[in-house]
C-alpha cells in the first residue's frame, strides 16, 4: 500500500499573493451595492456567468444580427437566484438574523439554503403539502435546509412566511426582499462589461417580473456612470397560458410547462410595465410548444442546456425576429441550469436510444448509417 | 395584448468593441495549447470556474491551513470534461471529422455531445444495453446525441468505438484521445492565476488518473514559464473498493457510490505513479461512508453541490489531515456539479421535510423551534 511520503523539511511559508481571480458579484460591483465596509460579504463567487455567442441563432435570423446567451445556469446553485441570494444574506447576517426563511420549491430555495448555511444563518423553506416532488427539493435538503410541508396552498405559504418575519427573528428572502433585485442587477452590468456595450435588445423571460426590472435597474445604472452609450430595449417574453402582462390582467389559472414562469399576478407588475415603457420595450406571449422547441434548438444547435423556462427567451426572439432591426445585438437570457430539470429532458429530447444491436463492428457501423 | 412597439428610427449601427470578458480555454491559453491560427476553436467558454475558499473546512484542520476547492461542476455541460473536449472537438473540426464518438453514460458523453453538435458534428455515443438508466443519459440526449446501446459490456464498447475510429471517418473522443489531457491540464493554469501561486497541495479524486495527470502536466509547464515559484504534492484519493493504485494492482470488481471513479484498471496508470514519485506526492483511499460525510460537508457547512466522486477530494484532505503541514493551501478538486445526480442528494441528504404542520402561525412557528 502506497501511503502519503510528507517530506521531512519544513513547508513552504505560506506566500501568497492576495487571491486574484474573480471574487464574486459584491465585491466586483461594490460601488453600485448597498453594501459598507461592515457588511459581511456572504459569496460562493456567483455572477461572472459566459456571455455565449449563439452561433446557429443569429444564423436563423441572419441579417447582421448577434445573438449572445447570458447562461445564468452556471452559478453556483444553477440559477440566476444567487445574483440576489448573496446580497439578501449578506444583509441579513450584517442585521444580525439567524436564520431566513422563504416559500418556494424551487430556485430560491435552493440559493437561500446554500447561501444562508454558507453564512451559518439556519435556512428555513415552508411548502404546500403533498404538492411538491422531493427531487424538486433535492438541493435545498442537500444544503441542510429544515423544510416544513404545511396544509395549505402556495398563497397560504407565502402569508405564513411574511407573517413568521414579522413576529420572529427569521429574515424572509423570498423575492420582496429589497436586496433580492440590488444582486440580480449585476447581470446587467455583466453583459456591458463582457460585449464593451449595451446590447440592442435584451430578450428575457418574466414571471414574477423581477428579473427584467433588475437588468433594467443595472443598464441604467451603468448608463448614468457612462459604461454603455445605450440602453437596450426590454422584451419580456411569457407562456401563453400565464401571460399576465401581455393580457393585461391576472391569470386565475395559470398553466405552463415552464414552472418558473408559472405566475398568474407578478409582484412587480407596476415595475414591469415602467420597464416597457421607458424601453421602449415590449411583452409578448409564446406557448409551450414554442419553448420547447427553442430548449431543443438550444441544446442540440448551440450545445446550451437551460431549464425550459429560460428558453421562452429564444422562443419569443425567434418569435417577433421579423422585428429585429438589422445588425443589431441581442442578449437572451438563461436563467437556470437544464440540469435542474432532467426529467424535461427525457421527456422532449425527440431522440431515441437504438438497442438490441450486436456487439459486432459491422452491426454497429451500420446502426451509425455507414 | 401588448405588441412590439419597433421605433421609426435606423438601429444604432452595431458599434460593439471586441467581445471583452473570459473567451473560453484555448483562447486564454492559446500558447500552451497545440493549437494554430487555422484551429477552428469550439468553445462554450469553458473553464474559469471559481476557486471557492472553503472556509469550514479549513476550519475543522486548523493550524493557519487554507483550503478551496476549484469548483469544475460549473463547467458548461457541469464537469471538468467540457476542458479536455473543447480541444478534441476543436482538432477533429481541424481535422475534418463529420463525427465524433465516445463510450460512456455519463459527463463524457454530455460533454462529447454538447461541442460536437456546436461543432456541427454528429455525436454518436456507445453504451451497453439494459445496464444504463435513461437519465444518465438526460443530457446526451437531450443535445442530440445518436445513442447506441450494445449486446455487450462496456469492455465491448470500448473495443468498439475503438474500431470504429480506426476504420470510419469517426474521431474517437474518449480519454485515449490526446487532446483531452491538454485541455484539461489548464485547470491548473487556473488555480495559479487565481491563488497567484500554486498550492502546497493538490487533492484529487482518480479514477482513470487522467485528471491527475493533466494538473501535474499544466503546474510543470506554468512553473517552467515562472507563472508559479513551487510545484503542489499531488494527492490522489480512491474509493476504497475501486483503488487500484493503492493496493498496487487492478480490481477486478470496482465497486462504490462514486461511480465516476469506479475504475478498476486506471488507463493511466504509469503517468499516475510519475506524478507521484515527482511531486513527492501520494494515493490514499477513501471509503463510501468517508465520500459521503464529504459530500454533505461540502453542502451543508460551505454552500457547495458536488458529485459524490468529486468529495473523494474533500474526504481524503480530512482523512490525512494530520499529515497536512501548518500554514498551508490545499486546493480540493470538485470535478462535477451536484445537479447530475439529484437521486444522491436526495438519498444521502439526512434531511426531513417535517408534514402535515397546520397552515396557522403558532403551528409553524412551533415546527421551527419557536
């Protein structure tokens, strides 16, 4: 057996330069944070996400025009939800909380586990009973998150947890939290940094609506400091079946394949429509079939995996591209990780395993097509 | 229903400077990359995975000993092998391949079928038939890759795609493929550019021992250039029940939970011992339940979603951390995100969700420990 040989002199002192690479989202965009010299900054080095060019994209459009992706997938928990995480934990811990606590079976559930055990803060996460799959909560369990499955509905959880906040010392970071949308703005400032300019248009999906309000925040912000020469016109794109703000009211019953998006009355609905209109922006609703092609097309054209609620992004691009003004650039953005998500995967991939074939040069020459 | 509203004016003429952010592996690391001007380069942009501090754990050592881990689950395709195959694929485009090849059911055939069909290529992966769970191969298929399930074992297809590549215009892109070890062998690039120096060690989960390999590879050539003033001691973990390098002969019946490294003959096994003898480093085995008490570790105190194979890293560094001298950095390699294998989480998470609390204040504060 092989065993560990330490050597016998005395180690090298430890020499090291100050760390250098990238040191995440708060201290790269700290001028532009509500946050102090005290604040303790709470980081898995989320943010600094590719800026993907989306080489088969702009050649469907074609016309000059550039597409890139921003694949927030690749953050440390798999979605966008760090960008705020590591601001509203960071503020939590510096306001003294112990613990946090959010309803959400999803995305934010996971970012505030992560974040929040990385802080030492207990994370709590409530849920509706009997509605929620375990592997949905697959992370936020692996994170150390106490979970607490209540009877009652998302509506009930949601009241439950603002109420908790109120009366116990638990921080809620569910996405009313204020410095929620202060982290997610530094995706904008990303994209400026990463193309040198603000994008044309900037194509992006919308539930909640907080997402586009943030980017629009960062663009402005960066705009007003001089980073960019413009401001990219805001398209948020829906499902057809829970498109509020395409239809001008709240969806009873919203249904969409794309759960991230699946929000019948968003919180920043107000936010939102003055995002369009200082844009010169504009919604539109695609339907599930379109975002599942445009997931495929992601996956198997650019070789990009997103969850199928980020592809609504590409599917209404690809959807309103006779609008596209010639040579002009584009970001569409990916909020979460396809990995999130495998199930989707199987069931739309549209590609088949080829079995029973022998073990045998030519059988398997042939099964390729030769 | 809100429609686009397009302006009257001519687009902003796309005045964009040269894209300016992280331009993937090969170009940031062209001059030590076998790579030319003519090399078409297929990138996702790659690499520049963050170098996490791994603030608990250095904790638990103690004596002034900081440990991170280099956080590879962030690659595009969610492991290390999206390094090594940016420059596969690239050279077989250069070579003029119109497919690829590989065997396997897990982050190779993800990775192999994500550039490929960026690439334009044909992905064709070889897998044994009803050995495989479909969502291993979730993303392969997913990114279009032709997936060919054999009468035979995996011994089998690898002979296979072996032959396939010796007779058919197919480029085998399994890990004999040369380029593979050049692409991964900038991971270490990366942790000296991020440290500013490298570590004292390396800790690294081995399996086939490329990976070792290709660290040791890419510290020499970066020390050679004086990029680094010290070369790490490799530290290479096995699972108990697959670690052939430390008993010293192959296992016949590899066999753990980490079945990224269940490899009971390691392809490279020779550079392996090389390593070891140049670097004065070591091989130490791991057990499951070591791997495991890592992995939840690494989630549940530091915020971090890895492979269980990938805490082989982490769970050797605290088996032989006695042997760690004082003051000094460790880098713990995590070769694959977390996300690939949520049925791990989900099983090993020792986490309840606590049910059936009623939908009133009182109850739920009283579930939380109020």
């Amino acid at each position: 057996m092989t065993t560990t040989r330490v050597s016998p002199v005395s180690p090298t002192p430890n020499r090291l330069k100050e760390q250098t690479g990238w040191s995440g989202l708060i201290e790269t965009y700290r001028p532009f944070l509500p946050v102090s010299a005290t604040t303790p900054v709470v980081t898995l080095l989320e943010g600094n996400t590719p800026l993907i060019p989306a080489l088969s994209i702009s050649e469907r459009i074609g016309r000059g025009v550039k597409v890139y992706v921003k694949y927030d997938g690749l953050n440390p928990t798999g979605s966008f939800k760090d960008r705020g995480m590591t601001m509203a934990i960071s503020k939590a811990k510096e306001a003294g909380a112990e613990a946090v606590i959010c309803a959400s079976t999803g995305n934010t559930s996971a970012a505030a586990s992560a974040y929040a055990v990385r802080a030492g803060l207990k994370p709590f996460v409530l849920i509706p009973d009997g509605y929620v799959a375990l592997g949905k909560l697959a992370q936020a369990l692996l994170y150390g998150a106490e979970v607490i499955a209540i009877d009652g509905n998302f509506d009930d959880c949601f009241n439950l947890v603002k109420d908790i906040a109120q009366e116990y010392p638990v921080t809620l970071v569910n996405s009313v939290n204020p410095y929620r949308l202060e982290g997610q703005k530094t995706a904008a400032f990303e994209v400026v940094d990463q193309l040198g300019e603000a994008p044309d248009w900037l194509c992006i999906p919308v539930g909640n609506a907080g997402n586009i309000s943030a980017y629009w925040m960062g663009f402005c912000q960066y705009h007003q400091q001089n980073k960019c020469e413009k401001l990219p016109r805001m398209m948020g794109f829906q499902a057809i079946g829970s498109a509020p703000l395409v239809q001008g009211y709240p969806e009873k019953s919203p249904d969409t394949i794309a759960t991230a998006i699946r929000i019948g009355n968003p919180a920043n609905w107000k936010r939102a429509l003055a995002v369009q209109e200082a844009s010169q922006g504009g919604f539109n609703a695609v339907t599930d079939e379109e975002i599942l092609d445009a997931y495929r097309i992601l996956a198997r054209e650019e070789g990009v995996f997103c969850e199928p609620a980020s592809a609504a992004s590409v599917a209404g691009l690809l959807k309103v591209q006779d609008t596209v003004p010639s040579n002009t650039t584009i970001v569409c953005v990916l909020t979460g990780n396809g990995l999130k998500d495998p199930q989707s995967a199987i069931d739309h991939a549209q590609a088949q395993v080829k079995a029973g074939v022998a073990s045998e040069l030519d059988a398997v020459a042939q099964a390729m097509g030769f």
